[in-house]
C-alpha cells in the first residue's frame, strides 16, 4: 500500500465525482429509514451545491498509487445555510457565531477501511476546523444505518445531539 494524502483545490474538484457518487450509494444501501431520500443526492446534489453555499472548503483525498480511494470534505458556513426546504439541522439560536464548521462528507473505499485512513483523514479535517475563530461550533451529519461512522466519531469524542427527518439523519456535535 502507498498512500498519499493531498489537499485537494477547488478546481480539481470533479475527480470527487465517482467516490461522491459511490458515497451516496453506500449511505443508501445501509438506510432503514427513507432510502429514497437518496435517489436524488449525488455529486451535483450534494458536494458541488455544499461547496457553492461554504465561504471555506477543505477537502482532502487518499490516494493508493494513483487510484483514489477516500476523501474528507469540511466546510464553515453560515449557520442560516442548515435551515433549508430540506430540512432544519439544528437550532440556529443554539449556535453563538453565525458561522458554523461542519464535517460534510467522508468516504473511505470498501477494503481500505482497517488502515487508519479515517483516522488521519478525520484529524487532518478538524485541524483544518478549528484554525478559525469565526466558528466555535462543528456539525457532523451521519445517516441512518452507518452505525461504523456514528461509533466512530463518538470515539473522536463528539456527541449525538439529537435526530431530524424521524431519524434519518443523526446529528453529532462537539
């Protein structure tokens, strides 16, 4: 295994595409509740519109030789930005700043799992997160039926705030 970990440019976005894609497969595939919900989120739906919405983006992608097998994807945006037709993530008043951090999208490929990618991956975002003063809030969004990804940043030490959608979406906040 050679890996390599490479903060990713905005231009450079579009090779996300296939493992974003992938992502939302996967989140689909695991989900109890509203799976359906996923029909309609990919690359376009999702990252690009995060992306567009953010005043800063971070995104890190894991590399084996020249394959890419996982990515980070952490932003600060306006904490308004989590109140859409979608749904409301939080509750705005519970938020101090008016901009909040938030860990917006995690994928590691199948088989690459045991390698402590996300671990790294996982510092490298929030390292990023708390170099800004403007937010003292950080957001992670996990899907139902990714029990592996909510254990795993509870052992990162964040908290389960609270559900929304009827559980679809657990909400976990430092």
């Amino acid at each position: 295994m050679n890996f390599t970990f490479e903060v990713l440019p905005e231009e450079r976005i579009e090779c996300l595409r296939e493992s974003c894609n992938k992502l939302m497969a996967f989140q689909k595939s695991v989900a109890s509740i509203r799976p359906e919900l996923f029909d309609t989120m990919n690359f376009e739906t999702r990252l690009l519109p995060s992306m567009e919405k953010a005043i800063h983006n971070y995104t890190v992608v894991v590399k084996n030789n020249d394959e890419i097998i996982g990515y980070v994807y952490s932003n600060i945006s306006p904490k308004d930005t989590y109140s859409n037709e979608f749904a409301t993530f939080f509750d705005v008043t519970s938020v101090n700043k008016p901009y909040v951090g938030c860990l917006s999208q995690f994928y590691i490929k199948e088989g690459f799992r045991k390698y402590r990618i996300g671990s790294r991956l996982f510092s490298m975002s929030l390292d990023w997160l708390k170099e800004f003063d403007e937010i003292e809030d950080i957001f992670i969004f996990v899907s139902n039926g990714n029990s592996n990804a909510l254990e795993f940043y509870k052992r990162k030490g964040f908290n389960i705030s609270h559900d929304i959608l009827d559980g679809f979406i657990t909400v976990l906040r430092n």
